[in-house]
C-alpha cells in the first residue's frame, strides 16, 4: 500500500511534479495569474515572469495551460526547452506546433518567407477568425540572443489595436541581463512580475491546500504549527523544497509509527539532510585529491 493511503490520502499530496491541480496560488502567485490572463485578454504583447529556482514558476505555467484550455478562443503552444541553434531551428518549430500550412517545404523557406508566413498566419487567425494566439516559454534562462531577436520581430506584428501574437515568458533571474541588453525588446514588455518564496502563512496554506487536494478530510492536521514554522525555516519559503520536506516529513510519520508531523521530525529531517549534504561534499574533495 502507498503511504499516503496509510494516512488517508487518495493521492500523493506532495508529489513535486508540476499537477495544477495540485497549484496553490499564494498571494504572488494568483496576482501574476490574473495579470498574465488580463494581458492576453488585452492582447498586450509580451510578459516576462520571474523567479529563482523553485518559486513555482514551472506549475504557474501549467496552470496557465489549463486555464487557457478551458476557453475556445485561445490558440496557444508551451515550449518546454527554448534553446535553439539557430533561428530557422526556432521558426521551423513555431511552423510545425502552430500547425502553419504552406505549399514550399519548410525547410527550404529562407527566414524571410518563414516571417512572412508566420504574420499571415497570424492575421488570419488574430483578425478573421478572432483568435487570441498565445506563445508560452518556459526555463528563457537558457535562451540565445537570435531566438530573443525573433520574438522582437513577432511582436512588430500587429494591428491599430492589437498584437498579433501573446508572448508569456518565464525564466530565472540570469534572464534579466540578456533582455537589457535588447532594449528595443525590454522596452516591449507590458507586463513583468517577479515570483518570491512564500512568507509563513502561505507556507501553512500551500500544506494544507495540497492535503486537502489528495483528499485528506480528517479535522486535525497531520502538520502541528511548530513543524510548519520549521519548515518554513528551513525551506526559506521555497515551494519545491516545501514540497520535498514535507514528503520525507510524512514518510518519517509512519515510519515512527506517530499521529502528526512536529518539530522533531522536522529537526531530524534536516539533521539528515546536512549530514548527507557533507558526505558528498567529502565525497567529491576525495575524488579531486
């Protein structure tokens, strides 16, 4: 049996795959939601979204997907990966998600023609069909200054009232430098956010919400304040490592054969965790030598 069933949970409550269902929407991660959602309505151009690693940046965005899928005027792709050799590598992808149709092979299609065939797509789509065509980008840490060039000349297109193409982008903070130096791109941006960890409150709000998501119902929670407190500590509010130290709290929880999670299952966790930190740290000093 799993676990989570000894614990009177239908699912993994604290699974780090990025499941919307599972998306807590603390109070910056349900401002940057509304926001991106009122810029695509608007049809403004280009969002950046940022934040450190394990902010929750990735499951913001699927569930902007999901909410995206709910409504039938939106087209839109989520690009995972955007490092591309070259631009004609980028183009060919937009071409084949997007599902473009053109009478030349596409890999014969000089950039121009591609361009060209990106924008009247576009119109087709934005203007005779009413369709809100939306691009969404993810781990844009990773992007080269060519791909960033293309995104610049997408959003030229456009009509007296709108962009032909919504542009979402979320990456580290190592994105920021590489779009200043574009300043005819950063200038482009309407709308921009910064996610940060959670404070305490939400801490406690993002354990019970995803408990209560994997179907626990019992009154009284399997994490006493003292652990919570602990966990926000040593987390610094980072919804991943939350995530994680809750999973190893809940495993420690049935191995001691306990009712909740306190402190001193929290402390012991961390013990743990340091003292593996300085075994591989040992490790790798002995390989060097």
């Amino acid at each position: 049996m799993s676990y989570y069933r000894l614990l009177g949970c239908d699912k993994e409550p604290f699974s780090t795959s990025p499941d919307p269902n599972f998306f807590y929407l603390s109070k910056d991660h349900d401002s940057a939601l509304t926001n991106i959602l009122i810029e695509l309505r608007l049809k403004r151009g280009l969002t950046v979204i940022l934040g450190d690693i394990g902010t929750g940046k990735t499951t913001l965005s699927r569930k902007l997907v999901h909410e995206l899928r709910q409504r039938e005027d939106f087209i839109f792709y989520m690009l995972l990966n955007p490092q591309f050799e070259t631009e004609q590598d980028f183009l060919q992808t937009l071409f084949h998600h997007f599902g473009i149709e053109t009478s030349k092979d596409v890999t014969q299609m000089r950039r121009a023609e591609m361009m060209n065939a990106i924008e009247r797509f576009l119109l087709q789509k934005a203007v005779s069909e009413g369709k809100t065509l939306t691009l969404i980008m993810d781990e844009m840490q990773k992007v080269s200054e060519s791909t960033l060039e293309v995104l610049r000349v997408f959003l030229n297109f456009e009509t007296n009232e709108f962009k032909l193409l919504q542009v979402v982008l979320l990456g580290q903070l190592e994105l920021v430098p590489k779009i200043r130096k574009m300043p005819n791109f950063y200038d482009r941006i309407s709308f921009k956010y910064v996610l940060n960890p959670f404070d305490l409150d939400d801490t406690r709000k993002m354990i019970q919400y995803r408990l209560q998501k994997a179907g626990y119902n019992s009154h009284r929670s399997l994490f006493n304040d003292e652990a919570v407190e602990e966990i926000h500590r040593y987390t610094m509010g980072y919804p991943r490592r939350i995530t994680m130290a809750c999973h190893k709290a809940l495993k420690q929880l049935i191995i001691r054969k306990k009712e909740r999670v306190d402190a001193e299952i929290v402390r012991e966790l961390i013990r743990m965790d340091n003292q593996a930190m300085w075994n591989e740290a040992e490790t790798l000093q002995q390989q060097l030598i």
